[in-house]
C-alpha cells in the first residue's frame, strides 16, 4: 500500500469519525429538544392538580383521584415532578403526594430497584424510599449500607435519615468503616442522619463511642453534642483524656462543651492550657465557653496572651460568651496602658461582640 | 535573479535535509498526542456523561442546609477591581452552602475599590489580628468587617505586593479549614462549594487539592452577578477559545485525576486545606505560573513525606472566567502561561522521571514536558517546513496533505468529540447557532489560532531563557453585565495586577 | 356605588419554581395578591415599586440572598417597615438567630407545611394591622 493509499484511508477514516462526532451531537440535542418539548406539553394539564395537592388546597381530594387515574406513559413523565415537590413540603400535601407516589406502584417498584444491577437505579430507589418516610423498608435500604457504590451508600444513610427509624443507626455507625481503603460514608452524612433520628438513637451512640473504629467514635462524640445527649458524658471525658486519635479527641471536646457537667471544666482547661496539640487546645477553648461554668474565667484569660493568636482569640470569644462577667475581664483586659497581646485579642472581641450587640447586658445570661 | 534562485536552492537543500530527518517524527508527534488526549477523554468522558444522572438523588439542598461538613473560606485577591467587586462578592455571600465566609484582600488598589465594598456592606474597621502562618510580603493597612458583626464577610487591605502574596495574607485570614481562591471576575455556579468540596467530604484524610470546570463567561448574559443566559461570545477569537476550554480543561484535567497525577488545578477555581497550604508555604510570589507552581510543591512536599494524598477535579462546572478579547491580551496571557509551564518544570525537573515521584514523576511530567513544553517547538516548526517545503516543491502534496490531516484534521476529531461528551453531559449552550458556531469554531481553531498561540508560547519561553523580566497582561475589566464584544484596553496604560495564572 | 377589595400585595421570591408556583397558589386562594419573582434584585424592585405588605423570602437565592435582599429593606426608609417571612432550609439555631437578629418578622424551615405558612401570613400581617 502506498502513500496515497494510505494517506485516502487515514482522511476517509477521520472524515467519517468527525462526521459521527457531529452526528452524535446533533441527535443528542435533537431528541433533548424534542423530548422535552413534549414532556412539557403532555404535562401542562396536570401541574394545576399537582399545585393543588402539593399546597394543601386538594380538600376534596379531586387532584389526587385524577393524577392517580393518570395513565401509565404520561405518568412517566409526571413522576419526576412529584419527586422533585417531596422534599419540599410537610404534612398532608407531603403524605398526598406519597399516597400518589404509592398508587402508581413506585414504592414497590422501588423496593425491587433496591437490588438493581445498576449503582444509579439502586440510589434512587433509595433515594426515593426516603422521601416519602417508608418505614417498611428500612430494613432494606439498611442493607444499601454496605454497597459497593459510594454513591448509593450515602443516599441510603440519608434516606435512613429522614425516615427517621433509630433502628437503623447501628447500621449506619457500621457503614462508617474504612473497607478496602475506602471510607464508608462522610462523617458528616451519617451524623446529619443520625441526628434525624431522634433521641431513641442514645444507647446505639454510646456503644459507638466504645468502637475500635475512630470514625465511628468521632461521629458518635458529634452527634452526642449536637444532640445534647447528657448521658453520653462519662464516656466522652474518657475519649478525650484517653482516645488515641486526635480527631476524635477535638470532637469530644466539643461534645462535652454542650453535654458535660461543672468537673468538665477543670478537664477542658487542662488541655487548652497543656502542650497539647494545635488543634485540641483550640477545641477545649471554644468548648468552655460553650460550657459557660465560671471557673473558665480564669483560663481563658489566661490564655488571651497566647503565642498562639487563633487561640487567644477563641478564648476571648468564648468570654464574650460568659455574658457580664467574661465582658469585665475583657475590659479589663483591653484597658491596661501597656498594649501587649492579651489587649490586642480582648479588644477585638469586645469590638465585634458590640457590633452583634452582645455587649448589652441581657437578664439572665 | 542569479542570487534569488541560488538563494532559493539553497533553501531548498536546507528545508529537504531537515525534512529528511523529520518528517516521519513531526507525524508520529501529532499521532501521538492526539491519541492521548482521546484516551483522557476517554477516562473522563463517561463520568461525564452520567454525572447529569447522580442530580436527581444528590439532595443539594440538604447539603447547602448543613453546617457538619467542613466550612470553606472564599479567598478573593482584589486590585482595581470597582466594577465588579461589589456584585462579586454578594453572590458569593449568596453561594449555597452550609459555612462559608468571604476573605477580600484588597492589594492596595488605586481606585475606588475599598469604597464601594464600604458602601455595599457598611463596612466598619476592626481590630483583628491576622496570623503569620504563612510567610508574607505585603504590610497589612487595616481589617474591616460588617456592622453587623455576623456577615461573614473580611475585607483585608494591604499594601500593593501582588496577587500571590495577597492570596498569601488571605490564607493567613482564613478561619475555616478548606480555602478556595477565585478572581474577582469570576462567577460563581451557586452550588459550587457543593460539588468542589465533595471530594474532601467523601476522603478527609487524603484529598489536598481540588478543581472544578471553568468556563468562558464572554457573551453569556449575567445580571446581578447570576448567570442567566449562557451565549457563545461573538467573536471567532473568544469562541475558538470557548472549544479550547472545553477540550483541555475540562476533559483533560478530570482525565488526569482519574489516573491519579493531576499536577495542574485551575488558578481560577483552586481548593485546598488550609493546613496543608500553611505546611507548603502558600504561593510563591517570585513564580510566574504561580498555580501550577503551588501543585507541584504540594505534590512533593507530600510525597517526600510518604504521606497518602489526592488531588482531585471535580466533574462539573464551577466557574466561570472572563477570556481575552483581542488578540493583544491572548498573545500576553499565553506567552506568560508559557513561560509559567516552563520555569515551575525546570524548577521541579528533579522529579522528572524519577520514580521516587510515583505517576507525578513518571507519567505526568514526561506528558507536560514533550506535549505541553515542547508541544509548541514542534508544531511550529512543523507547519513552517511543511508549508516552506511544499511551496518550494521539496515536500510533496501526499505528504503535505498527511500531515495537514494528521495534525489538525485528528486535532479537530478530538475536539469534536469533547463537544460530544459536553453535549451529552452539560449542554449548557441551548441554542442551535451557538452549537454550529462551536462546531466551526472547531475547525477554525486549526487554521491560524493554533499557530498563532504556539508562536505566542515560544516567545514567552524565549523571554524567559533570555532572562527578561515578566510583563504583566492588562486586561481591563468589562464588567459582568455586558454581552457585547468588548473594546479592551481603553486605558491602555492602567498597570492592573492581572493574574499571571495558569488555566 | 361599588367599593372594590383592595387585596393584600405579597411579593413571593424564590429560585425555585415549584415552591414559587405552590406559595403563589396558596396565596391567591386565600386572596392575596401575590406577585412572583425568581431572585433576589428582582424581588427588591417589586418591593420598592409595588410596596407590598408582606414579603415571603428564601434565603439561598444566587446572586443575592434573601438575607441580603431583607437587609437593603430594613436600610431603605421606604421600605424599612416590611413585614418579611423568611422561607429556608437552613435551620440550625445560628441562621434562625441571624434571620431574625436581621429582622425578619418570621422564619418558616424547609420542608414547610403549606397551611403552617397560611397561618403564619395570616398572623404576620395580623400583627402589623394593629
């Protein structure tokens, strides 16, 4: 074969290759076009009821008959629009659109999907379940937790979530085990859907809290303190003397801020004033100004002269917290005539505590 | 005329002995890189594709709602930025997200700047401290915050010392864990902090560094700091651009994080820890490809260290930036990103096949080095001798026509179907014109844009082996809500501390 | 001689349209005049032109914030009297404090009940009547 030869293959194989690059492209938005031109015809008559029923105006329950009657290939097209209005609304719209989502045969549908070949198919159904509460597949979607996809091992903890079933948290601290490498799930996932739960999810936590996985430890201490669960306490105040990761440390710290007890003080004081890490000792000094117990006065004031500035500055932060009496030791702080340190980051607290209005004394606090 | 035709074959004998040597390898060169910036787009391209599937259950809001994950602060360089800086920073103030605050550093403008950020937000003085955590330059003047004290909004001016050492200061300001630097002329998706902060949600302890796509915001219809319409541009300069951005950044970056050695994260839309950014020094301001440079410190510093790490792109849009205009501007901007490229390479040629440096050492630098380096070299001087050789009759119409076909008609294969993937992905360009247009632009990019920028490159490497001092772009700042080409440079000599960055 | 009702002007601002369009409903069943809009600055130019009585805002709107939008009221002697509902999905304690720290007459978390809104407007605008 010679040159030439080659040459009419090589530019008839890249004129073809184009030429189906180009057809690619204009199919593609051909049918876009076209499919969503027609989508939005064939609905048009039904958004009113759908507006109607998601607004809680459907008193005689004629919209909700009449998209339940609505044939099956126009339901095809609907069903997306329902879902998107679920998360959105509470009470009966939300339980009318479920009902709706129920008679066209989506909640069983979505119950086979849960097996799906397909990662995408499996979330949705998830995903789906979740929305409209049903709390006959938890025991399902719970087992979603140990997909191999990322993807759908999230969807499923935050569908668990709103389903709100506190059965499903041990579950869901499990699904936080690095497997393969692999994180389980963002820390953060699983404690949102944790803390959706409610506090029926205390004995769970407190047995995550004694884990040999640090990521479950970690999110059991922050749900602890977001959720206020005062019993967690104890098992906190080991964590943070004891626990071998620096993370879950930080995030006891901050539990016991909210949940810990008048010793707690003493306990958060030694470790923001101790050679402790960066990180801790800035934890500790946040979490006693959420502790508010007077005996932090003397820390925290102690601290605003740190080396370490971030430090001093959440440490006079958290006096601002303390109300009148944090107030006077910044003033006085920010008063002395030599401008040292401890002055500069007092000042600056008693600045922005004053433009929030902080500085106003309230009753009470 | 004696001396004409002797010139003329002399010429000829001189263009027939390179070509003797070349030919062959000027073609195995296009092969070469072409295929590979298929196989990227093939690791990329199906992500890509099914991403637009994942929406339907993401659950955005509830991501936006929530303030568990790690917070992010928006680190904003400014210099003579009045024109857009107030709508800027609102919508970014308005991004969806759970925690976030604004960090604006205002290099010592000239102009107006500080004024209307004071107006916009009534802005009041404030006593804080910034931190030293990283090594800065720039004499910070003063600290401004809302009157309200809860806007997380901080304006920080400083001293002129440049976009790098700004960004430095803002590092030094920023209080949340993952910072993200952005120009004051880019928009912003609403859920960008959404997507871009994913991966650092999904992997804390490993990812570093992340990127999203960015995108050329010319002719679009923004109001308000929103984008409201997206439109190609109007010239065939800012659509070529328009393909350019498409097929390189968006494909090839997400390739590359796939394969696991992403050594270039957009300056335009950059996301990193904050501590790993303290550990690493934050940028450097002697640098000129400043971006680039930041990447590939990382990359070693982290690797010296056996530490286990990521660096990630993100497989959707998160920004949109302002391209040149004039060919003026691009000519400047790609000469400058070029001399960037090669003085960050010879910097970290240590790690150039050095399998210490892992993927980074052994697959990515070789990449940056013949196909993006010396990319230009090649290409130039293959257009040169084909066209010097065929008008001289050394060079014959078969092997001229193969190369054109192999140089710039597999070029416009590739590009054609970075169109494909993005039109079955994002298809963010709704109108039938704007998507003929893109397809000629396609084609045209190869005759004249193509050689144009990779002269444009060489002079910048040339500037910098001959030591010159870098010159600055000037790019004036339109404004957001204009979509008409624009007359740039009406105030030729208004010396703007345009970025330097690497896209 | 005919007197005609005068209805309520409630200006409604929301990206999103399935809320937009439910909320806009609602309040039209219940005899509002409810006047829509799709972001923040056009939900300040309705403000200052139709000088509605009440203004049911969500927060995350791109471009400019409901926040945003309920601060340049509160700033504008024209306007600084609006009753304003803030409709989000932000719901820790720090963003209920910041809405009404801001001076929202009233914050309504997503997912809201429809009727729970209905009750609200009504008490809102109540409260303003006195």
């Amino acid at each position: 074969m010679n040159v030439g030869q080659t040459f009419l293959t090589v530019g008839v194989a890249l004129g073809l290759a184009c030429a189906s690059a180009v057809a690619v492209i204009v199919i593609a938005k051909l049918r876009r076009v076209r499919v969503g031109a027609r989508a939005k015809a064939m609905l048009a008559p039904h958004r009113g009821a759908l507006i109607v029923m998601a607004s809680g105006e459907d008193e005689d329950g004629q919209a909700l008959a009449a998209l339940c009657a609505v044939p099956a290939p126009i339901w095809a097209r609907l069903r997306s629009g329902v879902v998107a209005f679920l998360p959105k609304v509470r009470g009966v719209p939300a339980e009318d659109l479920g009902g709706l989502m129920r008679s066209h045969g989506e909640i069983d549908e979505a119950r086979r999907m849960l097996t799906s070949r397909s990662a995408v198919g499996r979330a949705r159904a998830a995903y789906l379940l979740g929305l409209v509460r049903d709390v006959d597949s938890v025991a399902l979607v719970v087992t979603l937790l140990s997909d191999p996809a990322a993807d759908v091992r999230m969807v499923a903890a935050r569908a668990l979530g709103t389903i709100g079933d506190p059965s499903a948290a041990s579950g869901i601290l499990q699904a936080l085990r690095t497997s393969h490498g692999h994180i389980g799930l963002p820390a953060w996932v699983a404690a949102e859907a944790l803390l959706a739960m409610g506090t029926e999810v205390g004995p769970a936590l407190e047995l995550g809290l004694t884990s040999s996985d640090p990521a479950v430890r970690n999110v059991c201490a922050v749900v602890a303190g977001h959720g206020t669960y005062f019993t967690a306490a104890p098992q906190l105040r080991i964590l943070l003397v004891t626990d071998s990761d620096a993370d879950v440390r930080a995030s006891a710290a901050v539990a016991l801020g909210r949940v810990g007890g008048a010793g707690d003080a003493a306990l958060l004081a030694r470790y923001a004033e101790a050679s402790e890490t960066t990180v801790l000792r800035r934890t500790c000094a946040a979490a006693l100004g959420e502790l508010g117990h007077r005996e932090s006065l003397e820390t925290l004031t102690g601290l605003l002269g740190d080396r370490d500035r971030r430090l001093a500055q959440l440490a006079a932060d958290s006096l601002v917290r303390f109300g009148s009496d944090g107030i006077a030791r910044l003033q006085e702080a920010a008063g002395t005539t030599t401008p040292g340190p401890n002055a500069r980051a007092a000042g600056s607290a008693l600045e922005l505590a004053g433009l929030r209005g902080q500085l106003v004394s309230v009753p009470g606090s | 005329m004696m001396i004409w035709s002797g010139f003329l074959d002399g010429l000829r004998r001189v263009v027939s002995a390179i070509m003797d040597v070349v030919a062959t390898p000027v073609l195995i060169y296009f092969l070469v890189i072409n295929t590979l910036l298929l196989v990227l787009m093939g690791l990329a391209g199906w992500e890509f594709v099914h991403q637009g599937r994942r929406k339907s259950y993401a659950g955005r809001e509830q991501t936006a709602a929530s303030q568990l994950g790690q917070g992010v602060s928006v680190v904003v360089p400014a210099y003579n930025e009045e024109v857009v800086i107030v709508t800027s920073v609102q919508a970014l103030l308005a991004l969806r997200f759970g925690r976030h605050e604004v960090v604006v550093v205002d290099d010592g403008s000239t102009d107006a700047t500080f004024e209307v950020l004071r107006g916009a937000f009534d802005l009041v003085p404030v006593q804080r401290e910034i931190p030293s955590d990283v090594t800065t330059l720039g004499t910070i003047i003063d600290v401004h915050v809302p009157r309200d004290g809860r806007t997380r909004l901080v304006l920080v001016r400083k001293e002129n010392s440049g976009r790098s050492d700004s960004i430095n200061v803002g590092i030094n300001a920023a209080l949340e864990p993952l910072v993200v630097f952005i120009d004051a002329d880019s928009i912003l998706e609403p859920d960008a902090l959404i997507s871009v902060t994913k991966p650092f949600a999904d992997d804390p302890t490993r990812v570093v560094a992340a990127g999203g796509v960015i995108r050329a915001i010319n002719g679009c219809k923004v109001v308000d700091g929103r984008m409201v319409e997206v439109k190609l541009g109007k010239t065939w300069l800012v659509r070529i651009q328009v393909v350019e951005y498409l097929r390189a950044f968006m494909l090839g970056r997400s390739g590359w994080s796939r394969f696991g050695a992403l050594i270039l994260i957009s300056g335009a839309f950059g996301m990193f820890r904050r501590d790993v950014l303290v550990e690493v020094g934050g940028l450097d301001p002697d640098s000129i490809g400043e971006d680039f440079e930041l990447v590939m410190r990382i990359h070693r510093h982290m690797i010296r260290d056996h530490r286990d790490y990521r660096v990630q792109f993100v497989a959707e849009p998160v920004s949109w930036t302002e391209v040149p205009v004039t060919a003026k501007v691009l000519r400047s901007q790609r000469s400058r990103w070029h001399r960037g490229l090669w003085e960050t390479l010879w910097k970290y040629r240590g790690m150039l096949l050095n399998p210490r440096y892992g993927k980074v050492g052994l697959v990515a630098l070789p990449y940056y080095w013949v196909f993006e380096l010396i990319a230009p070299v090649l290409e130039f001087v293959g257009f040169v001798l084909v066209a010097l050789g065929f008008a001289l009759g050394v060079v014959n119409t078969t092997y001229a026509l193969m190369f054109m076909a192999v140089a710039y008609g597999y070029a416009t294969l590739v590009t054609l179907v970075a169109m494909a993937i993005e039109e079955l992905s994002f298809h963010k360009y709704p109108r039938w014109h704007d998507l003929g247009a893109i397809l000629l632009a396609s084609v045209l990019e190869n005759l004249g844009y193509r050689q144009a920028t990779a002269w444009w490159r060489l002079e910048g490497w040339w500037a910098s082996l001959r030591g010159e001092k870098p010159v600055w772009g000037t790019m004036t700042r339109q404004g957001f809500d204009d979509d008409s080409p624009a007359v740039a440079a009406l105030n030729g000599d208004q010396a703007m501390n345009a970025s330097s960055r690497d896209v | 001689m005919v007197t005609e009702l005068v209805k309520t002007r409630i200006v409604v601002a929301d990206d999103d349209q399935d809320i937009l369009d439910l909320v806009v409903f609602k309040l039209t069943q219940a005899g509002y005049d409810a006047v829509p809009v799709t972001d923040g600055v056009a939900a300040l130019a309705a403000i200052e032109s139709g000088l509605p009585r009440l203004a049911i805002l969500d927060v995350m709107m791109p471009g400019l914030s409901g926040m945003d939008v309920l601060r340049k009221v509160r700033a504008n002697e024209a306007t600084k009297d609006l009753d304003v509902i803030l409709l989000t999905a932000r719901a820790r304690d720090a963003d209920v404090d910041a809405g009404f720290a801001t001076g929202a007459s009233d914050y309504v978390i997503k997912p809201f009940s429809p009727r729970e809104l209905m009750h609200r407007v009504n008490a809102v605008l109540a409260r303003g009547d006195r």
